[in-house]
C-alpha cells in the first residue's frame, strides 16, 4: 500500500524531471548542442518564482508569464551566440559547463547560499492535495504532472505536424542536406533554444511550487535529468515523459522502501545498465541508432 | 632523452623539497608554503586527469570520485581502525586505481560510448559513491570523518612544511609519470586513440587495453592526491570530495594549460591558483568560481588548445611581459605586495601567449616542396608483376559468411578463397556489399555467421588489432589519419604498434621508406591537414604497408582523385603488389580494376555474382545486367 502510493507519488514527480529535460534533451538532438546551462536557467527560473511571488505577491504559477519570455529571450540570444562561435557537440558541454558555474555563483552571491522557500501566504498549493481513493496526492506534483503532459504533447504534435518541427527533424538528420532545400536552421534553432529555455522557466517554477532551493540545487538534477533524457533517447520528447516517470517511480520506490540515500545509486545503476543495452534510449532497440 | 628528462624532476624535486627543509633559515614565510601547497596538490589532480581525458580525449567528469576514494581510503582507516597514515597513501591510491578499472571495464567496452556519454558516464560516479557514503555508516554515514594528524619528521618546522613536501613528492611523482607516458609506445597509443580510435584499432594498436591502463594511471594518482587531501582538510565530508567542483578545476587547468603535453596541466594548475588565491586575498571571494567558469567557457571557444602549444611559439614574448609587469610594479610600489605582482606579471603572460596570431596556413604552404617526379615506366605501368603468374597458398577463405543490419541482408552466403600474391578486384554496385566484406576481413564488423580464416586462423571475434597482428591491413574510404602528428609519425606508428614492432627511432627511420613507396617521403614533416585528398589516400596505403601485412584490404582509395592522380596511385598499387603482398581492391573504376587485378570478384546484392580472371568476369552477362540493367543487356545481345 505505502509503496504503491509511493510508486504513484514518483510517477508525478518524473513529470517534472520531464520538464526539466524536454528542452535539454530536444537541444541536444536537433542542434548537438548539450547545454548544462539549461540547469543554470531552470535555477534562475525558480528564484524568479521566488522572488516574483514572495516581493510582487504574484501567484507562484502565474510568474510564468513573466519568466517564461525573459527565458525565451536568454536561450535564444544563446544560441545564437553558440551558433557564430561555432559552439556544439563536446566544446558546448564545456562551455556551458563554464556557464553553469558562473549562473550558480552569480544565484548565489544574489539570493545568498541559503534555503529559499515560497511561504504558504505566498504559495497556496505548498499544502494542498487531491485524494483519490486511498491515495493522496500533493498539488504541486499534480500540477507539476499536468504541465509535462502538456508540455511534452505539444512539443511531440509541433514535431511532428507543423513546419517548421519537420524542418528541425530533417535538420538533425542531416544537416547539408536539409539546408539544400532552404531550411533556416539559424532562425530555427534560435527559435526551439528559446523554447527549450522558457520550458526550463516552468521547470523552475514547478520546482519552487513544492521544494527549497538552494544555489547548488542544480547539483541534485544534473544525475537524474541526463539519466531520463539518455533514457528517453536524445531528442526524442515523448520517450522523455516515460522516463520521467519511470525514473520517479523507481527513486521513489527505493527511497520509501529501502532508504531515500539509496535512490542515487540504485538509479544510476540503472542508468548505467541502460547505457550499456540501451545506449539510444528506451523507445530504440539497441541495433537502430541513429548516430 | 627519457633519462635527462627524469633526471631534471629528480633535480626540480631537490630544489623544492630543500624550500621547506630550510625554510626558516630562507626566512621563507609559510604562507608561501601553503599557496605552493595547494598549486601542488592540485597540478597532481590536473595531470592525474589528462593521462585519460588530455592524452586519449575521453573526457571524465568524475574526477571527484578518484579524489573521494583516496580521502575517504584514508580518513575511514586513519580515524576509525588507526591504520598508520603512511600505509594509507598506498592503499587509497590502489582502491582508487580498482575503482578507476571498475569504471573503465564498464564504459570501454562500448565503442558507442565516445565523448558526451563517456562524460555523462563519469559525471554519475561520484554521485553513487556519493550516495553509498551517506548510507554506510562504516564509511560515512553522513556525519563525516575526522582524519588524525600525523607524525611528520623532527627536521620540519611545521604541519604545513610536512603537506607541502608530501603533496610534492605525489606531484613530481604525477608529472614525471605523465612526461615518460607522453614519450613512450603509451602515450602514442593514446594519442592515436584521441586522433581516430578505430583506426588505430585497425593498424594494431590494443585500444582497450590502453585505455584501461590510463585510466588506472588516473585512478591512482587522483587517489593518492585524495588522501593527502583528506589529511590537509582535516574533516571529509561527501560535500567535500564528490561534488563538481574538483572536476571543475581540472578540467579548467587542463583545458587552459593543454591536454596533449605532460606541461599543459601544471601550466593551468598554477595560473589558476595564482588567480583564486588572489581573489579571495583582495576580498571577491564570490568572483571565483565566477571566473573561473568564465575562463573555461572563453577558452574554450578563443583557444582549445591552451596555453602550452602557443607558449612554445612564443616563449621569449611571455617572459619579457612577465619580468617587465611584474618589474614596473615592483618599482612603483603603489599597489599590493609582491605575490600580486607576480600574479599581474603571470597574466600578462598568459595574454602575450594567447593573443590571437596571424593566420599561418601561407608559412605551411610554402615550406610545401614540390613532388618528386614519378619515373614514367612506373606511371605507365610497366613494372611486371611478379606474383600474378603462380597464385601460392590460400591466404584468406571465407565460408558461407552472412551480415545482416536488422532486416538488412549486407552480405548473405559468400564464400570466397583468395591465394597469396593475388590482387583481387572486388566490384559491384552501390550497396552490394562490398565495404561490408572489407570490414567483416577487418574486423570492424562480426558476422552474422560463417567463418573467415587468415593464414589459417580464425578471425571471427578477434579484436581488430588481433585481426592486424594476424597480417590483414587495410585503408578507408575516406582518410583517417592522425591529425596531430606528421606524415612521417603517422606511419612510425603503424610501425610501432605492426607485425614487428619497433621503438619509436627505429620505426622513423623505417617509415621513410614506407613513404618512399608511395612517394611522399617529401611530405614527411607536414601535418595530415596540410596535405591534398591524394596524398592523404598515400598516407592511408603507406600507413596500411607499414604494419607488414599479408592481405592489404584497399577501400575505394582512388575515390574522388583525378585522372593523372588515379595513374599515379595505380602505379603505386602495384609498387605494393609487388613487394608481396596480396591485395583486394574495392573500385568503381572499371578501367582500373581491369588494368590491376589478377582476379575480379563480383558482388551483387550481398551474394557472389562472379568470380575469375577479368576479361571473362567482364563479359559475364550477369554482371553487365547488375552493373548496366537488363535492358541494356539485352539491347547489346
């Protein structure tokens, strides 16, 4: 019983690990850009909520309004920069890594190094919660869920229905062959890193919604994050929601039954497994990879 | 060269030892003592990192864990069971090595595993050991450890002068290491592994093996570093040891320093904590990390290859702009003490090496000698060919072999036996196969079944190097070398790792007349960069020729070369025939398989279509149909 509402519980919260890796994974895929800094924006996402909802009394979720195109804004111009500078693959890791760093420190020296947490007067979902049946649910991770299944359709119909999400695809097939045919992928990928950084000011709003952060909160997402995007195949946005929820499922089970320490290393042991057999994600048998 | 070069870290650990055996009489203030301290501690680190991630390119986040591993060894025996610290040093640093071989035997196994992933891989490892910690109150529990002080000899002054001699023994101990793998058959492994891992896989080169002993080098001197670490902090915490941020700094200092030169990391060790220190003193404490990550997202894009390679251009510019910063300041005496000189001095040198240079692609085009004159006998191909009269022994057979790729049938059923001294033409349309074939003899693929024997051994699931060893050779369709070395090192190392191996002196001098072969022994001091599409396909032939082998396998070497060029490499095909060595050809060109080969071989659609002497093949009905369509076979019947 306990662990079934346990393995319910980490379902929800794999929402928002897929939310946070939507965008990191979808960078990575189209444009070969791995960009650790999508941590460094979730962070800032989630001070902003802070900051937005606890000094302008705004509504924790509405801050999105205000995050979401500031996010928009820095991705793109990011990309952009990434894009002159002929930044991708292996050096964007790095240079993102460099950026990471620098957006923690600076999250610091600006919010202090301690615990931030929305107070209930700000924050009216920290205590709800919907039961149904005999489970009991909490809001944040409710609405955190909600949000990925919204994100991650709509980012999975884009893809697949409008232009300019077939233009990306073929883009990250092959891009000689893509620009041949009159695809802008500069205008494109400036447009899908933006996207990919206003999903991480939901991400961040979310994570504000039920948790404290502190300056090297990012830390504690980097493991898990990588490990549902790798699972869910780079790229690949509906295998990053089933990971999520897997991932969650799986830490939550560990933590409830054996002890929540446990969960890091029974998770990338999973990873690592998953790696070995399954190095193009869940959703790919091992013989079809792409690259 | 080795010798001299030991020699001189025996000399620079002398010297530097004596600092703090007489440091009060040097009147040498501890404080520098301690900033040496940690420079030291942590150009151990930096270069505990680049022996795997500098050296063969695979980029490791996870030097925490080699670190945490050491402290931890250290703080658990020293604190909790009394173990004497100096045996500890020794079995953090084993421990560390166990776990660096864990992680590798993991990770190498794969060869999807290259670059991001093995990065992300790593990045995972200090975050379980992490975890593990917490949980195990044998080692952790999550209150930490508390790591006694040791006894240090009666001649030391103090606590400190103990560390620092310590963190230099492991330091010197680390670059020393680093500066013997970089000058001997290792280090060239890994450097052709960095280059282009599957070919130097191909030429002979034992890549898993390589890379499994670098990663132990890592491993152990990141754990030996780890404990005398856990005995400078005093207190080790899973925060202290296994979080980002000892991967940050070696992974700066090495990217600014250089990852290909034994130098490079300690360069980067020092400037970087030159500048932290200087900034916590003048009050940024904050600023650190801030710089620091800004320094390596700068470099990264400004200078990849750090400082090392550009100091060397310019060694004479970067010590004036030292001694005239450091020089100025100290005369006007305005501002800070002589430590922030110094800094200001070092950075001005740092700036004078990395400004951006002029471009210097006209010098590489000038030094550029013209081509030595083929002999018009040799270019009009009438070299006999010894070998093509009285084919000798079965040299290769293959049974019945099949590779399918899913659903895909590459290959299905072929048989074939190839004799010594032939050259064998393997022809067919687009998709038949044929590279397939190549790489199955390789070893680059398994098959799906049969079996295919060299010289009487079965080569099915040998590694590819195995595969070299046994005598097959072979060369890509579109070139690999070596890119960070010459045209002459490149077939020294084919040499090096062959058939018959040699030392690095001898296998030079031998490769000349590898090169010699293929005519471009006048290009054996230019970069792979700085040569044309055919010379490097020569490069390729004379790399192949160079490991001594019995079947040299030619993948579309001539693909994309123009008329004059294609004579001149066919000339060369035969040179190589010539000398022995049997040969099959994969080729489009009809005309050229014609004029070279002893025998055609025809695939088409993964199955054998024909096999003979090339006239018959030729005129083979169903060849004309697979090459021309059946229409065009009937209209010219």
């Amino acid at each position: 019983m306990t662990t079934l509402q346990a393995a319910l519980s980490g379902a929800l919260v794999g929402g928002m690990f897929a939310v946070m890796a939507a965008g990191l994974s979808l960078t990575w895929g189209m444009l070969r850009v791995i960009n650790l800094a999508h941590f460094g924006l979730i962070l800032v996402g989630a001070y902003l909520t802070f900051e937005l909802a606890t000094s302008w009394g705004l509504d924790p979720i509405l801050t999105i309004v205000v995050t979401v195109p500031l996010m928009f804004l820095v991705g793109a111009g990011l990309q952009w920069a990434f894009d002159r500078l002929g930044v991708e693959g292996f050096a964007s890791l790095l240079v993102s890594f460099g950026l990471l760093i620098i957006v923690m420190q600076t999250v610091s020296n600006v919010w202090s190094a301690d615990f931030q947490r929305m107070e209930g007067d700000v924050n009216p979902y920290a205590t709800g919660s919907v039961s149904i049946g005999r489970f009991v649910f909490p809001a944040p991770t409710l609405i955190a869920f909600v949000f990925a299944v919204v994100i991650v359709v709509a980012a999975d119909q884009v893809l697949r229905r409008t232009f300019a999400g077939r233009a990306l695809r073929a883009f990250a097939e092959d891009r000689a062959v893509a620009s041949a045919f009159g695809i802008d992928h500069r205008r494109l990928g400036m447009v899908l890193a933006g996207l990919s950084a206003a999903s991480a000011a939901v991400a961040g709003m979310l994570f504000a919604l039920g948790n404290a952060v502190t300056p090297s909160t990012p830390f504690e997402w980097i493991g898990i994050v990588f490990a549902v995007v790798i699972l869910g195949g780079i790229g690949q946005v509906g295998g990053v929601l089933l990971a999520g929820v897997l991932v969650g499922t799986l830490s939550a089970v560990v933590s409830a039954t054996w002890s929540p320490a446990l969960s890091p290393l029974v998770l990338f042991s999973a990873i690592i497994l998953a790696l070995l057999f399954r190095p193009h994600g869940l959703l790919t048998p091992a013989s079809r990879g792409a690259r | 060269m080795m010798a001299r070069g030991l020699g001189g870290f025996a000399l620079v650990f002398a010297v530097l030892a004596a600092l703090a055996v007489w440091r009060e009489d040097l009147g040498l203030p501890i404080f520098y003592l301690v900033l040496a301290s940690t420079a030291l501690f942590w150009i151990a680190q930096a270069t505990s990192w680049n022996v795997l991630s500098g050296y063969s390119g695979y980029f490791s986040f996870g030097q925490g864990a080699f670190v945490g591993v050491g402290a931890y060894t250290t703080a658990v025996l020293g604190g909790r069971h009394g173990v004497d610290f100096y045996l500890t040093v020794p079995v953090a640093a084993v421990f560390s090595a166990l776990l660096a071989l864990l992680v590798g035997a993991l990770a190498f196994r794969l060869r999807s595993f290259r670059g991001e992933i093995f990065a992300l891989l790593t990045l995972a490892v200090p975050f379980i050991l992490a975890a593990l910690a917490r949980v195990n109150s044998e080692i952790d529990g999550g209150q930490g450890v508390i790591v006694p002080v040791a006894e240090y000899p009666d001649w030391l002054a103090q606590f400190q002068d103990f560390l620092y001699l310590l963190n230099l023994v492991v330091a010197v101990a680390a670059v020393a290491a680093a500066f013997a793998i970089q000058h001997t058959r290792f280090g060239w492994a890994l450097a052709s592994i960095r280059d282009a891992e599957d070919v130097a896989e191909g030429l002979g080169v034992a890549t898993f093996r390589y890379k499994m002993l670098a990663i132990a080098v890592t491993g152990l001197i990141g754990g030996a570093a780890g404990s005398l670490f856990a005995l400078q902090i005093g207190f080790v915490t899973v925060e202290s040891v296994f979080g980002l941020t000892i991967p940050l700094f070696v992974i700066v200092m090495s990217v600014l320093g250089g990852r290909t030169h034994w130098v490079g990391p300690v360069l980067g060790a020092v400037v970087i904590v030159l500048i932290q220190d200087r900034l916590s003193a003048s009050g940024f404490e904050g600023w650190n990390l801030i710089v620091l990550g800004a320094i390596l997202a700068v470099l990264v894009v400004v200078a990849p290859d750090g400082l090392q390679a550009r100091l060397w251009r310019r060694p004479w510019q970067a010590a004036v702009a030292l001694v005239a910063v450091t020089g100025v300041l100290a005369v006007v005496d305005s501002w800070g003490g002589p430590l922030d000189w110094f800094v200001a001095g070092v950075l001005a040198a740092v700036a004078v090496v990395l400004w951006p240079g002029r471009a210097r692609a006209p010098v590489a085009a000038e030094r550029r000698p013209a081509a030595a004159p083929v002999a018009p006998e040799e270019a009009a191909g009438a070299v006999p060919v010894a070998a093509d009269a009285e084919p000798g022994e079965v040299l290769v057979e293959c049974r019945d072999v099949a590779k399918y790729f899913g659903g895909v049938r590459a290959l299905d059923g072929v048989s074939l036996r190839i004799r010594a001294g032939e050259l064998v033409g393997l022809v067919g349309p687009n998709g038949s196969g044929k590279t397939t074939l190549v790489n199955l003899l390789s070893g680059a693929l398994r098959p799906t079944s049969g079996s295919i024997a060299v010289a009487g051994r079965d080569i099915v699931g040998l590694a590819p190097h195995r595969i070299a060893h046994v005598g097959v050779s072979r060369t890509h369709q579109i070139p690999k070398p070596f890119e960070s070395m010459t045209v002459r090192d490149n077939v020294a190392m084919a040499i090096m790792f062959g058939r018959s191996p040699r030392p690095l002196a001898g296998a030079r001098e031998e490769a000349e007349a590898c090169l010699d072969v293929v005519h471009l022994r006048h290009l054996a001091d230019a970069k792979p960069a700085e040569i044309n599409l055919h010379e490097r396909q020569l490069l390729e032939m004379a790399r192949a020729i160079a490991t001594k082998p019995k079947v040299l396998l030619l993948d579309e070497a001539l693909a994309g070369l123009n008329p004059a060029e294609i004579d001149a490499a066919v000339a060369v095909v035969r040179r190589i025939h010539a000398t022995g060595i049997t040969i099959v050809i994969v080729e489009h060109l009809l005309r050229v398989v014609n004029q070279l080969a002893t025998r055609v071989v025809v695939l088409n659609q993964g199955a054998l279509l024909a096999d003979g002497d090339p006239r018959t093949v030729m005129n083979d009905p169903d060849v004309i149909r697979a090459y021309l369509g059946r229409h065009a076979h009937a209209r010219g019947t």
